[in-house]
C-alpha cells in the first residue's frame, strides 16, 4: 500500500478509532477499538483487521465505506478476530479517523463476537 509516511512525534500512539496500517509480515489495515488511556500507556493496542473482501455471510462484519477514514476502497471491520499489535508496529501517520455510528456498529459486532453484555 502506497501512504505518505513521516516520522511519528514523540509520544505518539495509534488512538480509539483511527485506522492504521500495522507492519506485521506485511502491512495490513486494522481499526484501533481499545481506550485511549491504554492505548496511551501500554506496549500493545486492540485492533480489529480490516478486510476489502466482503464475506455476505459474515453479520460481524461491519462495512466501511470507501472514504470513511481515509480508506480508498469499502472494506469490513473483521470484529471476530478481535487481537492485539505492539504499538510499536503502527505506521504513522493513521489513514484516519471512523465516525461515531461505524465505530457504535464495529463495538456492537465485537459484544456478539464475544458474547458480551
């Protein structure tokens, strides 16, 4: 994938809803879903992948529009393979930000995913 990179401030770290790539063996797209307070103070950050192919019989899937948060192509937030990445592994700067009824949709997927309350 082809995004301007610059060096990331001191102190930066991946924030609730922003969507960025991780560089695992390959760079991949993933929707950051844990707090800011964590994501501020801890090695790791909660993510959901994200995807360009649509599985219709996936309901927890939720689909991101080509646009929203800087994405270029639609896509799906994977919130049953919910997992953590070192922070150090996220590429600055972030694609961008969800808005607010994505991000209600993903969290909802991620509560069925894992059978929460």
């Amino acid at each position: 994938m082809a995004f301007q990179r610059v060096s990331a401030p001191a102190g930066w770290h991946p924030k609730r809803g922003e969507i960025c790539l991780f560089a695992l063996d390959k760079e991949r797209l993933a929707l950051v879903v844990s707090s800011d307070a964590l994501n501020r103070h801890s090695l790791d950050v909660c993510v959901v992948p994200i995807s360009t192919a649509e599985h219709k019989a996936f309901s927890l899937r939720p689909k991101l529009g080509a646009g929203e948060g800087g994405l270029r192509r639609d896509s799906w937030a994977k919130c049953d393979q919910v997992s953590t990445i070192e922070k150090k592994k996220a590429v600055y700067p972030p694609l961008g930000v969800v808005g607010r009824a994505s991000l209600d949709k993903i969290q909802n997927a991620i509560k069925l995913a894992l059978e929460l309350p």
